[in-house]
C-alpha cells in the first residue's frame, strides 16, 4: 500500500536513496556540530532536485510570488544603510526560498511521499527527547551549588553553548528564546504524531517503545520550555494544544486530560514565574518590546517602501532604551521585515506563505477525517502555526535549524494539495 504512489502521473520512479538520507539529515539536526552534516545532505538532495527538475522548481519559486520577494530583498539591500551587513541577511531568506521550492516538488515527485513525511515527523521528534533532557538536567545543575565547575569539563565545555551564570536552560542551543522556538515546532509535529495513535497508518506498525517515546515527549518539551523561560515560547505551546484538542477529532478524556494540563501549566506559571521570571500584566505593559515596536515604526515611516536594509536594525539603534544597549531586531516578524526591507517586501510575503496555508488547508478539509492523514497533516500545520505565534513577539530565524524545519513544513503544506488528490483519485 505504502507504493501505490510510484503509479500516479509525474511521480519519477528512480529516486537515489533520498528516503534514507534525509531522515538521518533531520535527526542530526538537533545537535551541534553533527548538524552541519545535516544540513550538508539537506543542501544535496536539493541540488539534486533542481538538476532534475530545474523547471518545476523556479516555476514553483515564480508562482508562488518568492522569486519576486527575493528581487525585491535585493533591491533593498542595494539600498540600504549599511549594505553589506543586509548581503549578508540574504542567507537567512534566499537559500531557503530555493530549499522550500525544491523539497515541494521532491514531495510531488517522489514515491510513498506520505510514508517520507510521516518518517520525517518521527525523527524530528525522536531526536529532540535528548534535546529536552539535556535542557531539563542543565535547569536542574545550574541550582546546585557547584554549577560553576562544570563549565571546566572538557566534554561540557565543548558542547555547552551556553552561559551557566543565567539561569535558564540552552540546552543545546546558543540562546534560550531560540531552543523554544525549536521546540514549539516539534511540539506541533508531536501532537500531531500524538493524534494518530487513533488511526491505522498504512506506513507499518510502530513500536512500543516509539509510541511512549512520542507521548512522553510532549510532557518534556513543555518541562524544557518552561526550564528555557520563554514566556513565549509558552504561551504558543498553550495555543497548539488549546487549537489541537478542539481542531482535531479526539477523545472526550482525551480533550479534559489536555485541557487539566493547559490549566496546570498556566497556573504553575502565574504562580510561581517560568525559569525564575514572573510573568504579570507589567510584563504586557512595561515590556522593552513596547519600545523596540515604537522604533521599528518610526523606521518604517522614515522608509515605507525599501525599508532600512535588512538586519540594520540592530547596527541603527542607539540605546534608545533604558538597560539595553544592544537590540538585534524588532522582535515581531512582520515589523521587522516592514522596518528593514520595507512595506511591499512584508504583504508580499504574508501573502505568498497566507495562500500557501490556505490552499493546505483546503487540501486538509478534503483528506478523510477517519484517516490518518490528516491527523499527520495537522501536525505539521501546527508546528508552522506554533512558529507563527513565536514570531508575533520574537524572531528566531538566524538559527539554521529553526529555519530548517519552518520551511520543511511550509513545504508539506504547499505538496498537499497534489498529495491529497492522490488520495481522493483512489478512494
């Protein structure tokens, strides 16, 4: 059942071992250094892609609205304050422009694309249960009394991203904000991953040890979101499993264990502060980020249409902010594209990546809800909406890995249209 695939029109029949590489690609992901052979494999398989389907892919970049995002970036760089540092950004946009449009047609060419994406999803997740143990354990270390030496273990010392002197956990990340934003991705694809144990999957049978793993994920992805002390971070994951519990056909005792869990989280949280910052209506009304909006709009208004350059943000601002000499960006997705590549750059992209959802999301309603697709579906539609709600305060897509699994769920949502056809021309 898992070939039925390789039948339908335009799917090429004689793929390299891709289906193989790619899952040890995104399971290498989630650890440093080991990650730059991911994302070497990565790169790969998407010059592969374009060499065999150099036509599908710049017309998919074309019509989706990329190609003309990515001129205007250029022009804007051209004419930006202080151009090179805004060349520079250019790598956190362009390459990933290509890797979404290659990985969507590899999804629409390939065989058994359900059976690769549902894989994809288990890997990710799988590898992020040391990810989250690591972050837990440090939480736990940097308490104790001789936190201090540990930074002079050789193996520590040479892993640990990190600073012990906060008291919060990186885990395995040079930055608490952006392992939480890591994890709210794989938290999307968990429940998702979570939601299936309803359904038969034709993909085979996992094991017993895979399905606990993947339940008691969801558990330590929310205890290393808390131990990471992204107030943010938190608060998209409450909103996934809120949208889950009630967006997706589940349980009753399902829906009130969830439900009892949101409400522990939240009242932990209010109660005693998340990683030792309290969270209280001054957080809402005395937060910096108040400020850094209020510059980002004064620079938009100064240049509306090509904006300040892209990351010159931070190389802008002069300490308008109490206690904060430095500030990388806005802190807001959209305000920071408006603020750096302008206002057409912005509505171009909300545009481009709001069609693209909704498209999915048709392509989602039409899958059978007894199925098992579209509880798999859901979960990367939920990991895309978690980074979504994370952007709405913070932007983290200086991180390769965060950037990785956005646009690798971006680009399942833009296959699924094809792919649920498949799905409906044999039922």
């Amino acid at each position: 059942m898992a070939h039925t695939d390789a039948r339908s029109p335009g799917v090429m029949q004689g793929l390299p071992h891709w289906q193989r590489v790619v899952p040890v690609c995104l399971g290498l992901l989630s650890y440093p250094y080991a990650m730059f052979l991911g994302l070497f494999g990565l790169l790969g398989l998407g010059v592969w892609q374009n060499i065999h389907s150099p036509k599908a892919v710049v017309s998919k970049l074309f019509n989706s609205g990329f190609l003309a995002i990515a001129v205007l970036m250029v022009i804007s760089c051209s004419q930006a304050v202080f151009p090179g540092e805004a060349y520079l950004q250019l790598t956190h946009f362009l390459p990933f422009f290509w890797f979404w449009a290659c990985l969507t047609v590899y999804l629409q060419q390939t065989r058994d694309p359900w059976f690769q994406i549902y894989r994809w999803a288990v890997v990710l997740v799988l590898a992020s249960v040391p990810l989250n143990l690591v972050g837990i354990v440090e939480y736990v270390l940097k308490f104790t009394p001789t936190a201090n030496l540990l930074p002079y273990f050789p193996l520590i010392d040479w892993l640990y991203l990190g600073d012990w002197h906060v008291p919060r956990a990186y885990s395995l990340f040079d930055y608490p904000n952006t392992l939480a934003s890591y994890l709210v991705l794989i938290l999307g694809l968990n429940l998702g991953l979570l939601f299936l144990e309803g359904h038969q999957p034709p993909w085979g049978n996992r094991s017993a040890l895979c399905r606990g793993l993947i339940g008691m994920n969801i558990l330590l992805t929310l205890a290393c979101l808390f131990c990471s002390g992204s107030r943010n971070g938190l608060l998209a994951a409450i909103a996934l499993i809120l949208v889950s519990l009630f967006g997706i056909r589940t349980k009753r005792w399902v829906r009130s264990l969830g439900l009892a869990g949101v409400a522990l989280v939240i009242v932990t949280s209010l109660s005693f502060g998340v990683a030792g910052r309290s969270i209280s209506w001054a957080w809402v009304t005395d937060d910096p980020r108040v400020q850094v909006w209020s510059l980002a709009m004064q620079m938009i208004r100064e240049q509306p249409i090509l904006g300040q350059g892209l990351g010159n943000y931070k190389l802008l601002y002069n300490g308008e902010i109490p206690q904060y000499t430095y500030i990388a960006h806005a802190h807001n997705f959209w305000l920071t594209m408006a603020s750096e590549a302008g206002l057409p750059v912005m509505l171009l992209f909300t545009l481009a990546v709001g069609l693209i959802c909704y498209r999915g999301y048709r392509a989602w309603q039409s899958l059978p809800q007894t199925g098992s697709h579209q509880a798999l579906l859901a979960g990367y539609f939920l990991a895309f909406l978690g980074i979504t709600l994370f952007s709405l305060l913070d932007i983290t897509y200086f991180e390769a890995r965060v950037n990785i699994v956005t646009w690798l769920s971006l680009s399942v949502i833009a296959a699924s249209p094809v792919l649920s056809q498949r799905i409906q021309s044999r039922s």
